[in-house]
C-alpha cells in the first residue's frame, strides 16, 4: 500500500511539478508571507520544510531566515526548487531528496518546521506530524498549511479531489487538524483560515485525473453550484465555474 502510495505521488508530481509550482495561486507571495509571520521567522532561524514541493515556501523562507532546508520524494520538484532558488539569487538554501517518515534529521535540527499543501496526501499525517515535532528544538514552531474544507462537507470534497489528483488521501477538517496537532503533543495552536480562488478549468488544466474523471469533476462542480455541495462557495462568472478553495495554517509553538 505504501509503495502504491509512493508510486502514485511520483507519477501525478512528476507531471505536476511545471504547471503546479506556475500556479497563480500556489505562487502568491501574500499567502506564502502569511505562513512566514505566523511561523515568527527571524534572521536566527532555520527552517524545514516538508515535502517542499517546488520550493516556493522554503525560498519565502530563506529570504527571512539564516537558512532553510527542503525535502521532497519528487527529483523533477526539486529541479523546479533549484531553478526557483537561482531566480531569485538566493544563496542559504540546502535541497535533499527523501521521503516521510522518518525525516533524515537528528532530534532538535530547526526552530521552524514547515508543510504546505502536503498533509493531505499523507497517508499517515500524524506520525508525519510527529517527526515535525521531532526534529523542531524546543521554543521554535511548526506550521502546517493544507486545504482543511468543513467537517460536513469533507468526504464529498475528498472524493472529488481523489479524481482530480490520484494522489490525494484526504484533507482534514480544521477541527481535526487541532485534534492531530493535540495528538501529537504539540500545544493548543493558532489557526488561521484563507480561501484561494480558483476557476475549475485553470484548475483541471494542472492536473492529471484519469481518463473520463475531469468530466466526472465537472458535474459534482455543476451539482455544488446549486447546493454547495463541495463546500468551496462555486458560482458561475464570466461563462466560468469559479470557486474559492478552503485553506487553513495551524501553528504551534514547540515547549519540550
């Protein structure tokens, strides 16, 4: 299962790493400074961040920090990270290839430890969660920043993200979220809500589903503009199905 797992996210992020890390939205540096503020980065810290993706978080980082460290299982993200990090002439940025758990760090390696728009492809995010903990020394933060769609809109959310993207287990509620976070002996966090707006074509345009599914997407689209059935406030603008994804970031601070 956890190799089928594996091969999955490989597949869909391989093809993903281009149009994903060129989103609009994924890219917004309003959003990716939000997670920075509520980390409280400082010129002191280094950083971790998780499934890093194509490096827009760790880079946002960097440029607030003494150093920051992406991971991720995906080599064709890390080629976009490194090519992110040339842009932009940063220099106190390490890359390494791996996946998670276990992270490849010793106890107490950072004082931030990040994650975005990765938890819900995890198919064991609490004990992702902590080794976060694990390797964020006491009195620095971890920070976890995922679409989070309401309790009693999630499973019909879920099973339309699982056909848009393979890859995708489930996003969790925000309340299971600070479960999750309680559960990993991280104190009471802060939690912050966001909304990012998409329109569903630019959207489907990004990703790979199987054959036949965007159709299928489309439909539970056009259902939630009538019910909101999905939970993501769809209207239809312009000729356009536009919708605003919900996102949240919970941060803790790390006591022992």
């Amino acid at each position: 299962m956890e190799r089928e797992h594996q091969d999955r996210i490989l597949d869909q992020f391989s093809r993903q790493a281009v149009p994903f890390g060129g989103s609009p939205q994924i890219r917004d540096e309003v959003a990716l400074n939000r997670i920075v503020d509520l980390a409280e980065a400082g010129l002191s810290d280094t950083v971790l961040d998780v499934a890093c993706g194509p490096g827009l978080l760790a880079c946002a980082f960097a440029r607030a920090t003494r150093h920051a460290t992406g991971v991720d299982v995906t080599p064709k993200m890390l080629e976009q990270a490194r090519e992110l990090q040339r842009k932009q002439g940063l220099e106190n940025l390490t890359w390494q290839e791996g996946n998670v758990p276990p992270l490849p760090y010793a106890d107490s390696s950072f004082s931030i430890v990040s994650t975005r728009f990765a938890f819900h492809h995890f198919l064991d995010p609490l004990a992702v969660l902590k080794e976060m903990r694990r390797v964020c020394r006491p009195g620095g933060r971890v920070v976890v920043a995922d679409t989070a769609p309401a309790l009693i809109k999630a499973d019909a959310f879920n099973r339309m993200e699982q056909l848009r993207d393979p890859s995708h287990v489930r996003a969790l509620s925000p309340g299971e979220l600070l479960e999750l976070f309680a559960a990993a002996g991280l104190p009471e966090p802060h939690l912050e809500s966001d909304a990012l707006l998409y329109d569903l074509e630019s959207f489907l345009a990004r990703s790979f589903p199987k054959d036949g599914d965007a159709d299928r997407i489309r439909q539970l689209f056009a259902e939630s503009l009538q019910s909101d059935s999905l939970g993501v406030a769809a209207i239809r603008k312009d000729g356009e199905v536009r919708f605003s994804f919900p996102t949240v970031i919970v941060a803790s601070l790390v006591t022992s």
